[in-house]
C-alpha cells in the first residue's frame, strides 16, 4: 500500500485527512510535530508523499521541507496551511515542495494532488534504458539522474520533469500552461505561479549563474525555452 505522511498539529483536521487517505487507499502515517514527523520518515523510507502543515508546534513545515529535502529528492512533498500570501506559497516551493493547499481544502483536491505525485514518482518505471545528452547536461531518464559536466545534480522529481521536458524539446519555447499540465497532470487546478518558482529553483541548480540564465531562458509573456 502506498504510504503518505501526514503532518498536522490539529488533531481533527489530521484526523480528518487520515480518514480520507485510507478511503483512497492510502497508508496513512501521523505525525504531530516536525520532529515526530522526521522520525516517521526515517522509520518509513517507503513514504512517497509527505503532506505538511506550516504552523508547528516545535519547528515549522518550511524548516521540516528543507531537512526532508536534504536526503531525500524523490518523496513528493505537499505544503498544507491556512495561510493565502504569496510569499508563504513561494518560500514553501523554494524551500523544496513540490505542490501546496490552502486551507479549507477538499478531500477530492488533496487526493487528486497526492495522486499526481505519486504517478510522478513511477511515471519511468518499465520503460527502455533512455539518455538525454545536450551540451554539459546528462539525463538518465530510468535512474533519474541528472549530470553537468560530470557531476551529479540533485533534483527533485518536479525539477527532474521539468528538465526533462524541456531537454526533449529542445528551442522549442514552452508555455507556462504546457509545462504546468505536462508536470503536474491537465487536470491540476493550481496556479501557475508554481512553474515559474520551480524554474527559479531549477535555475539555481545548473545554471553558471542563477541570475543571467544561459540554459532555461524566459520567453517574456509566453514562458521559457531549453537552449544550449
């Protein structure tokens, strides 16, 4: 059974969505405070989504998403809070999550997020050895496995599709709307701000600088473009 952690300081809400996972067919792992929410992931190297709520009692969801993130870049994380600035949204993207939900949530939204995760994480499973090599840059689509000029780069798996699709069309310009479905499923209902945060980060990690791209370029009103 698939596991999903679910970390939440408010009983009835983490009971709420306990509830919902297991009637979606998930195993559902509590946790109530980011410590007990590391232990659990360490005692479950299996999890494959973590679900975490911002407000904590002890250290909050951001710090947890950054330690998580440390050694593990293939889980799918989903930041949880009440919050609606924009800059909550954005520090949980950049800080390593891949999706967030705002507060009050459906049950149907968080399980169609988890569930698109989760394709994501077996989305290359069974299929032919595949090697994607453009300037610096190889990809080893069955591994997961990113290198520039030799050395290993390690993304998570949104970055890791992003890449991915941008180095199988390669000066093709991108829209915003086409990597958001691509990534993240057509039927994601989310903004498309989460693109442009996980390019930002993306673009940290290979670019020679981060603030004057070389290799994913901003197509001004449209989106971006994979050019070597």
């Amino acid at each position: 059974m698939k596991k999903v952690l679910i970390l939440e300081d408010e009983v009835n809400i983490r009971s709420f969505v306990v509830i919902n996972l297991k009637r979606a067919g998930y195993d559902a792992i509590e946790a109530g405070t980011g410590q007990e929410a590391l232990d659990r992931i360490r005692e479950n190297p299996d999890i494959g989504v973590a679900i975490l709520d911002i407000m904590l009692p002890d250290i909050d969801g951001f710090e947890v998403c950054r330690r998580i993130r440390a050694n593990n870049k293939q889980i799918g994380i989903i930041m949880l809070t009440a919050r609606t600035q924009e800059m909550d949204k954005v520090t949980g993207l950049m800080t390593g999550a891949d999706d967030y939900v705002t507060k009050p949530f459906s049950p149907a939204e968080l399980t169609a997020r988890i569930d698109a995760l989760y394709r994501r994480l077996g989305a290359d499973v069974g299929v032919d050895l595949e090697i994607l090599k453009q300037g610096p840059f190889v990809m080893n689509t069955r591994n997961h496995t990113l290198e520039k000029s030799g050395e290993r780069i390690r993304l998570t798996q949104v970055e890791f599709s992003i890449l991915k699709l941008f180095m199988q069309n390669p000066g093709r310009a991108l829209s915003r709307e086409e990597i958001l479905a691509a990534v993240w499923g057509k039927d994601y209902d989310g903004e498309l701000k989460i693109v442009d945060v996980n390019i930002r980060r993306l673009r940290i990690k290979i670019e020679d600088d981060a603030t004057n791209p070389t290799y994913i370029t901003t197509v001004w009103g449209f989106g971006y473009k994979w050019g070597i």
